[in-house]
C-alpha cells in the first residue's frame, strides 16, 4: 500500500497498513459502504519527513483498489505519536 497527498505530484509514502475487524455497513444509494480504517505505525511517515502528516483529501492506493482519507487521528503512547488510524472511503 501507499498513502500520498491529494495534489497529483505529491510523494507516495510506502505503508503497511493494518486493517480493524469487519464492522456492520451501512446502505447508501441502496448498496452497502463499509469506512475502509486500517492503521498504521509513526515511523513509516518520519522515513518521508516531507510527507508531513496524514489528513482528510489523502489517497490510499491498494493495488488496483483507491481509498480516499476522511479523517486521519493519530495514536499517543503519553504524549508522543506511535501511529495513525486512517479512516477512508472508496476503494474504486
């Protein structure tokens, strides 16, 4: 997987992401949606310092598959940042 800025220039940021259990979908336009939430650790995004962090806009390529972020929170072990969950939606 790989997580990049919305702008079509930006660097892609190689992750590997862990996905949360099957959760209950909901219907939209009568077909189910499920949020795509995986997480994913700080120190991937500090091999690209320039990335900077996560937010809503940012692309999550899977393969073939195309997830866009609604909400990036991070994740605090005390007051330093271990982690992301990333929160998108998509997968087209």
């Amino acid at each position: 997987m790989s997580l990049r800025h919305a702008a079509p220039e930006s660097a892609m940021v190689k992750i590997m992401a862990y996905a949360a259990p099957v959760s209950t979908a909901f219907l939209t336009d009568g077909m189910p949606r499920q949020a795509f939430i995986a997480e994913i650790t700080h120190d991937e995004l500090a091999r690209a310092p320039s990335y900077g962090r996560p937010s809503a806009g940012d692309v999550i390529l899977d393969g073939d598959r195309r997830y866009t972020l609604t909400d990036a929170c991070p994740v605090y072990d005390g007051q330093q940042i271990v982690g992301w969950k990333l929160i998108a939606a998509g997968g087209t």
